[in-house]
C-alpha cells in the first residue's frame, strides 16, 4: 500500500480520483509516483508531463487520469507519500524511549534529510510538497507545517514546552536544513561538502540559541 494511505496521514488520497482499493491498484499507483520521482530528477518538477510520467511507468496516459486529475495532483500525492514515510521513520527512530535531549530530534532529522537529499529519487525538487502550489487555503497543514508539529511533539517529550513558539522554531529550522541541503544536492552545487556543512551549523546555531536563551 502507498504509505500514507495506510499510515492514516492524511493528504495523499485527498490528491486522487480514484482511492485504490486492492493490491494491483494501489502497485498501479506505487509505480506512477515512482516514475514521476524518477522523471523529476531529471527534468525537474516545471517540465514534468503527465505523458512523460505514463511513459516512464509503462502504463497509458488514461491510467494516470483514473488517479489523478492533472500532473499538480500527481505532484502533490508524491510530495505527502514522501512526508508519510518520514514522518514514520523519525517515529520509528524514538519507538523504544522518548529522546533524552531536543538535540537528539534534530540529529536524526538531519540525518535522515541528508539521506533523502542523496539517495530518494526526486525529493530534491519536491521534498514534503511545499514547493508546489497546493492550494490548500487552511484546510490543511503543509507538509513542512506537519513535520514541524511532530518535531515540537518529540522535542517537547525531552522536556521542553511544546507551545507555539517552539513549533514556530521548530518549522523555521527545517526550513534552514531544507534550503541548506538543498543547495547542497542540486545543480552545480552538487556534493559540495561546504554547503551541507552550513546547513548543519546553521541550524543547530539557531536551535542552540533560542533554547539557549530561553531554557536556561
């Protein structure tokens, strides 16, 4: 099943026509999201056709309209299943025992970031969907806005408070780390060991002053 769907996070069936309901549907699916994240790297999110993603995943373009109504939509499911299963793997990384200290949560976070940079096909272009133009208008959080809140959560089981304000770094944070690795893992920039090193400082000085200043 495409995770999101099973996990109950919502946001990627809202993107669908069609919500698959057996096995060979939602593999149907798998495989259109895995072409379109393949395609993406390498023509990026503004050339990307809904022809070229049937293309690439073998199946006609009448597939890919059963799911979705346009290549928006297709972008949007791949940006929340992408948030669905990191959501569940920085889960997975306190499953046993909430974390110790709130720099513990961003360790794993940027670990698994810089993971995802380097090994996850196109989630340098969409990452957790705020890129795009959702068109949300508050019915939901974005993607960012989502990870930000469980980030607070397990921060906040360190001890910390989990209140606006720390959702509000917490958010600001990751959007650092994004821009950051981002840099990092695109274009010209490709493997500049420099550029990751930043973002790794730069948040962490941002994080460490704040608690700093307001934890002490």
């Amino acid at each position: 099943m495409v995770p999101g769907l099973e996990t109950g996070i919502s946001g990627v069936a809202s993107t669908l026509r069609n919500e698959p309901v057996q096995a060979r549907s939602a593999a149907r699916l798998a495989a259109l999201l895995d072409a379109t994240a393949g395609v993406l790297d390498e023509v990026g999110y503004e050339r990307l056709t809904t022809a070229m993603i049937a293309e690439r995943a073998g199946a006609s373009i009448g597939t890919v309209y059963r799911y979705f109504p346009d290549r928006l939509a297709v972008l949007q499911a791949l940006g929340r299943r992408n948030l669905a299963s990191f959501q569940a793997e920085l889960g997975e990384r306190f499953a046993d025992g909430a974390p110790k200290l709130w720099s513990a949560v961003f360790d794993a976070l940027l670990e698994l970031l810089e993971r995802r940079f380097a090994e996850v096909p196109g989630f340098r272009s969409v990452r957790f969907g705020d890129v795009i133009d959702l068109g949300l208008h508050g019915e939901r959080a974005q993607g960012g806005d989502a990870l930000a809140g469980q980030l607070a959560e397990l921060m906040a089981a360190a001890g910390l408070t989990d209140d606006r304000d720390l959702r509000f770094r917490a958010r600001y944070a990751l959007q650092i780390a994004e821009s950051g690795l981002t840099l990092a893992f695109s274009g010209p920039n490709r493997g500049q060991e420099e550029f990751r090193n930043e973002a790794i400082r730069t948040t962490g000085a941002n994080l460490t002053g704040y608690f700093t200043h307001f934890y002490a």
